[in-house]
C-alpha cells in the first residue's frame, strides 16, 4: 500500500515537473559561435618564457628522481640497474628541457613576429 502511494506520488510530482517545461519553437536566437581570438604579443612572449621554465623544472625533477633511484640501485649492490636508471633519467631529462625549451622558443618567436608586424 505504501510503495503504490510513493509510485502514485512520484508520478504526479513528474508529470507536473514535465508539464512546465515546453519548448519555445519560435525562437528567433540561434546558439552563438564562439569566435577565435588570438593572444597578444605580450601573452606570447609571456607563456613562452613560461614553457621553457615548465621543461626545465620538469627535467630537473626527473633528472633528481633518476639519480636517487640510481643511488639506491647502488647501495644495494646493483650497478647495472644503477646505470640503466642514470641513463633512462638523463635521456628523459634531456628531452623533456628540449620539448620545452622548444614549444616556448616557437612562443616567444611567435610574439616578437606579432609586435614587430604592430610596428611597420
């Protein structure tokens, strides 16, 4: 008796809930695209310089965690391990500075080409 008097219940709170919402066919607003907007000089230059210290704070920290594997590696008497760790660290190291240093240079060019053309 209970459950059809909650059954009941939800119902009608869900056919007047349904019944408010009617959709407006005549709208006259279509949805809005949202227009590309390019970032300034400034901006570039900035995320730029940004990028290249990521990397860098990237690659130290893989190159710090590497290390201290290697150094464990060591101390329990595994050199092999110890020097495919220290490779693998500096091999990672290298190229997470390069992609870095790389994406924020192409930033930093970007933003010089975008106040330079501002001056002519």
């Amino acid at each position: 008796m209970v459950k059809a008097a909650a059954a009941l219940l939800s119902l009608s709170c869900l056919a007047t809930f349904a019944a408010g919402q009617t959709a407006d066919v005549n709208s006259s607003e279509q949805p809005r695209v949202a227009a590309h907007r390019s970032s300034s000089a400034k901006h570039d230059v900035g995320s730029g310089a940004g990028d290249i210290g990521k990397g860098v704070a990237k690659g130290a920290g893989g190159a710090a965690k590497a290390t201290g594997s290697s150094a464990v590696d060591l101390v329990t008497l595994h050199p092999i391990n110890a020097a495919t760790d220290l490779g693998k660290g500096a091999v990672g190291t290298g190229k997470t500075v390069g992609v870095g240093a790389a994406k924020g240079t192409g930033k930093i060019v970007r933003g010089t080409g975008k106040a330079l053309r501002h001056l002519f």
